[in-house]
C-alpha cells in the first residue's frame, strides 16, 4: 500500500504545486485589498476574515472535486482494469487514495494558512487578526481535515452507489446529490452534539471536562475560553466524526468488493 500511496502522491504533484500557488497567490491579492482599505471600514476586520475563510473553503473545495473525479476515474472508468491488476486489496487502494487526498488538502491549506502568518508584517494585517497561536491555528486546519475526510468519503460512496444496481437506472449525479445531503445531515446532527453536550477534550493534557459556558462557534468542534484561547474539541463531536469516517470507508469498500461488477 505504501507503494501505491506514493504513486498516488507522485501523480499529485503537479495539482499540489498549483493548489500551493493559488494559495500564496490569493493570500497575497486579499492583502493587497486590505492595504488600501478595500473592505468595509466599519467591520474591517471581520470583512477581512471571512474573505480568509471563504478562501480556504474554496481551496478545500478544488482538491475535494478532483480527488472525486479521479477516484471515479481510477475505480469505474475504462482505465479501472489498471488500477485491480497491481497487487493491492480494493480496502488499501481505497485508503490510499483516500490518505493522498487528505494529505493534499491538508498540505495546501497549511501553505494558506503558513503564507499568512509569514506575510502579516507585508500586507499590514492586523495585530487582532492574527494574534492566535500556532497551535490554536493547527487545530483549526485539522477540524477542516475531518470534515474534508467526511465530504470525500461520502461522495466517492455516492460515485460507488450509482454503479450498484438498485442504483444503475439512475444518473450518477443522483448518488451524488444524495452524499450531499447526507453530509448536510451530518453537520447538522454535529452543530447540535456541540450544543447539547459540551464535553470537552483538553488539547494541552488530553483530560476530559464538561463545560458549563459555552464560547465557541458550533460548526468548529473547538471550545474556546474567556480569554479566546482554544481549550479542547467537543469528544462526542470527534467520535462520532471517527465513525462516520470508518463506516462510510468500509461500506464503500464492501460496496465494490462485493455489489459491483466490473
């Protein structure tokens, strides 16, 4: 698998290196922006970051759509025969695919947040704005890690459905519709765990607290304390994350392994 992990890895290089570029790129026009008091002055700064954020989730979004169309490719298109004919089960041919693409992801929205930190002093950002910690920052990347993990592995199960047979007389984009709208739930069904029980796990000595104020944006699965500094991620949050995560894998390699024919 470790082989296959790194082909996958290598053929991504080209994709890595643009993603990397867009990142510094787009970081470097919104600094720009900023210099010369593009956004609305009277929220400048929340303006500003949700421009970052928007940014990131757009990055996120480029590598999401192109690791789901080259599974498509790789695992039900013509060029399928190649991909069963090397020595490798479908459960680690899946995994590896699924890892570059994570690891993909992760590394270009490193480099967005990196080029930021970097380039504050250059593009005059404000002190506010980027007076969080590297570890706090950290968190933050890997919370996006888990739902990209969830949003690529619902959708290449949507691709998969739409080659099973209950499922053939549809269009494919039916499947895909349909992964959406289980992601959606999922994230509903997370924001809501956030709210109801605030059960937090400690970042600096891993110990489990239950919270009696809640600070924090639900969607994040981080707790923040009064002074905005991160004190740990939702546990129900992370676990039930970790099993949408190991079902959605299985399945679809059960799905392929089993209820397809090729």
């Amino acid at each position: 698998m470790i082989k296959f992990l790194k082909y996958e890895l290598k053929r991504s290089r080209g994709f890595f290196l643009l993603m990397a570029l867009l990142s510094i790129i787009s970081v470097a026009i919104t600094g720009v922006f900023y210099k010369f008091n593009s956004f609305d002055m009277e929220n400048k700064n929340f303006s500003f970051f949700i421009l970052l954020l928007a940014l990131a989730l757009i990055i996120l979004s480029i590598c999401l759509i192109f690791f789901t169309v080259r599974f498509k490719r790789d695992i039900f298109d013509k060029s399928s025969y190649i991909t069963f004919t090397i020595n490798v089960s479908v459960a680690r041919i899946i995994f590896a695919k699924f890892l570059a693409s994570v690891l993909v992801g992760f590394l270009s929205l490193l480099i967005f947040v990196g080029s930021l930190i970097l380039g504050a002093n250059i593009l005059e950002i404000s002190k506010g704005l980027v007076n969080i910690s590297p570890s706090s920052l950290l968190a933050y990347v890997v919370v996006s890690g888990i739902y990209y993990s969830i949003a690529y592995l619902l959708l290449t199960l949507g691709m998969t459905l739409s080659k099973v047979q209950i499922f053939k007389r549809y269009y494919s984009f039916v499947t895909v519709v349909l992964s959406i709208v289980l992601f959606t739930i999922v994230v509903w069904l997370l924001r809501n765990i956030y709210q109801i029980s605030p059960v937090a796990l400690s970042l600096k000595n891993f110990s489990i607290q239950r919270l009696i104020n809640i600070n924090g944006i639900d969607i994040s699965m981080l707790y923040n304390g009064l002074d905005g500094k991160i004190i740990g991620i939702n546990i129900w949050m992370l676990i039930f994350s970790v099993l949408i995560i190991a079902l959605t894998f299985f399945y679809n390699v059960f799905l392929i392994e089993e209820k397809i024919d090729f």
